[in-house]
C-alpha cells in the first residue's frame, strides 16, 4: 500500500493531496533517502557495540594472560635478598634474653644490618653454632651480609666493648673503678648509684653499704643503661644468689662478710670450706685462746685502705681501725669484698672440724695447711719460713699481689 491508498482508504486526504506528480515524487525519494539514513546509522551502533565486546574480551584475556606472568613471577620476587661483604658504619645491637634466630632477624632489619629477615634465617641456619648466640649488646655494622653478621655475633670481641667483667674478693672501690673505665661512668654517677638504695634494690640488711652486694659476674651493658642500672643488675644477682643457697634474709650481711674473708684468705678454693670452718670456730672461742678475734690481715688491710701486702706490727696493733680484727672481736662492720658463689656455698656449708688457725706455706700453689692449736701453727709457718728462703722471688713480690699477700699470714698469731 502506498501512502496515497493508506490515506485514501481512511478516507483522509493526503498531504500532498493536490500537489504536481513531480513534487510528490521528490518528497517520496527524500523521505525514503531518510529512512535508508537512519537504517545505516542503525547499522553502524551495532557494528560498534560488537568491536567494543570483541576489543574489551581481548583486553580481558590479555589482563589475565599478564596476571598468570605476574603471578608465576611473584617466586622469583620473594627470593631472600642480602648485602655483601663485611659492612659499613658501626651500629650498636642489643640482643635480648631468649631471643630466637627470627627474633634476632628481625632486630637486625630494623638496625639495618641485614638486607631481609629472612637472609638472617638461612644464614643463622646454615652456621651450626648460632644456637650459641648469647643475649647482650655488640658492635656490628649496617649493610653486612647475613653470614657476616652471624660470625660477628658468635664473636666474643664484638661484645668486648659492652661487658663488664667483675672479680670474685672485688671491693666497692674496685668496682666503681671498672664502671668508670669500661661503662664510661663519671665518678658521681657510680657514687649516687651506691647511694641510691631503693633504686638499686639494696635490701635493709646491708645497712645502706654497696660492700660485698656487687655481684662477681660478667654483665652487659646495654648502650643506655645507666649506672644505676649496672649496679641493680650486681646487687640482684646477690639477692638470686642468696636466696637460691637457702640463705634467710637476717642472716644475708653475715653470710656476705664471712664470704668475703674466705675469699681474700686463700686463692685456692678447695680451702674454702676449712677457712670458713676456722671463722666458726674463732667467732664461738670467746673464752678460748683467740678470745673470739678472727685476727685475719685481710681485714685489717681493707681497713687501711688497701687489699694486698702485709699489716706492720704497728697497723696490727691500732684498735682505731674498726676492721681490725686483732683489736675486735667478732665480725668486721661490713663484708671486705663482694664474694663468689663457692664462698658463700663455704659458709653456708662448713666441714666439722676444731681448726682454729690457717696459714699458706706456698704461694704458687696456694697449699695451705690447717691447726687446733698456736703450736701447731707456729710449726706450719716455719714451713712458710723455710719455702720463702728458698723462694725469695715470690716471696718478695708478695706484698704486689693481694691474694699472695693476704695469704701469708693468714689464720692469725
């Protein structure tokens, strides 16, 4: 049907009704020209939308091609990486107690001594003496391979600069001179240390006195502990030490000054017990020949000032020394030096036995020889008399060396 019968059927008259066939024509063509126009346009929104579809799928593919390289790559990516060589700048580490290798590894990362943690893994694994790792603060160097690393921290020297070794029979004084040379503490630091009882735990026992309370022991010094800090460490290492022997806390300044003689008096501690033996014995005798004075030269030379040579007769008979126990009964008012663990198990622990004197008859070896009785002991000291004519070398150079010193007359008159 064409558009003039559609119009004719519904009995309306065309709008071109009238006009000239050519005109009508025209406007026919043109309409139909419009018609093809929007058929193409048509065409061409579908020919898009199927190139989009097919352009976005390829990009899909391509994505997920690309994730599947990525991904079979992320191993290669992960695989430890690490520093080489030795290192460059010093940096100060502190290893914790009952730190584990991954604990450690991760110390090391945030310092900048290892690249990864897990560098430090394989190499703390690979070395079968990292388990012996101790805790305690070491010089290392940042930017250092992981191996390295493990070897420096295996290496005693590395902590040479950050521990401080105190000695068994070590004064106060002796102490405070290894805080200031080796932790770099001025003197009024370690001095209101000492002073400063609540901080550093010194128990009401000790009578406000640091004496014999610095435990002997190697300890770290971490890079900023404060003196403060060291000395708590010694006085609670005592503390431990006591109080795992059974000691009840009445009896810790006791037991700490007997020690303390024991362990000036002779250098040999297999005598340890036997010389705690005659402390005994000499503390009961009040009626006795020693009328209850331990009369030891270890005393009265700490009360000089000093903890190696020999009292003269003149320093021996001066009663305004508190330490001098020929003029003092009983006790001396503080411990003489911060003893040792077997010290203190000595005196915990004495064999029975009524010796009352002691003296060693020979300074290399350190044999000393025990008695009940002043006779007995007179003879046992010709014994000295007679290795020091035939020793004068070490017998002269006695009075240089504390232990030697101490020793030659000790146990008394």
């Amino acid at each position: 049907m064409t558009e003039d019968d559609f119009f004719s059927a519904v009995g309306v008259e065309a709008p071109d009704a009238g006009q000239p066939e050519d005109s009508r024509r025209r406007r026919h063509r043109s309409r139909q020209a419009e018609r093809n126009r929007r058929r193409r346009k048509r065409r061409r929104h579908a020919l898009t939308a199927i190139v989009l579809v097919v352009v976005l799928t390829g990009v899909g593919f391509v994505g997920f091609k690309a994730l599947g390289v990525i991904r079979g790559a992320q191993p290669a990516q992960t695989t430890v990486s690490d520093y080489t060589g030795a290192g460059e700048d010093d940096v100060i580490v502190t290893i914790p107690d009952g730190a584990t290798g991954a604990d450690i590894a991760e110390i090391l990362v945030e310092k900048e001594v290892v690249a990864t943690a897990g560098a430090f893994k394989e190499a703390y694994s690979a070395n079968s003496n990292s388990s012996s790792i101790q805790a305690g603060t070491y010089t290392l160097k940042t930017h250092m391979s992981a191996a390295n690393a493990v070897a420096l921290l295996l290496d005693p020297s590395s902590r040479s600069d950050h521990t401080l070794t105190i000695p068994e029979g070590a004064t106060k004084a002796q102490v405070k001179e290894r805080l200031m040379s080796v932790g770099g503490y001025s003197d009024a630091d370690v001095e209101q240390a000492f002073a400063d009882t609540a901080a550093i735990g010194l128990p009401e026992a000790a009578g406000g006195d640091v004496e014999g309370w610095l435990a002997p022991s190697t300890y770290d010094i971490a890079e900023d502990a404060t003196a403060t800090d060291v000395v708590a460490s010694m006085v609670s290492t005592t503390l431990t030490r006591l109080a795992n022997a059974g000691v009840s806390e009445s009896d810790y300044e006791a037991v700490l000054t007997k020690a303390s003689i024991v362990e000036r008096e002779v250098s040999n501690a297999t005598y340890y017990r036997q010389v705690a033996r005659v402390i005994e014995n000499r503390l009961a005798d009040k009626g006795g020949e020693t009328k209850g004075m331990l009369q030891m030269d270890s005393t009265v030379l700490y009360g000089l000032g000093r903890t190696g040579g020999i009292p003269s007769s003149e320093e021996i008979a001066d009663s305004s020394n508190a330490y001098n126990t020929y003029q003092h009964a009983g006790l001396p008012p503080t411990p003489i030096g911060s003893p040792g663990e077997a010290a203190i198990q000595a005196v915990i622990n004495p064999p029975e036995g009524d010796w009352l004197y002691f003296v060693t008859v020979n300074l290399e070896t350190g044999e000393t020889l025990f008695a009940t009785s002043h006779e007995e002991q007179v003879t046992n000291t010709e014994k000295l008399t007679a290795y020091c004519k035939s020793n004068p070398e070490v017998c002269s150079g006695a009075s240089a060396s504390p232990s030697a010193a101490a020793t030659a007359t000790a146990g008394g008159e």
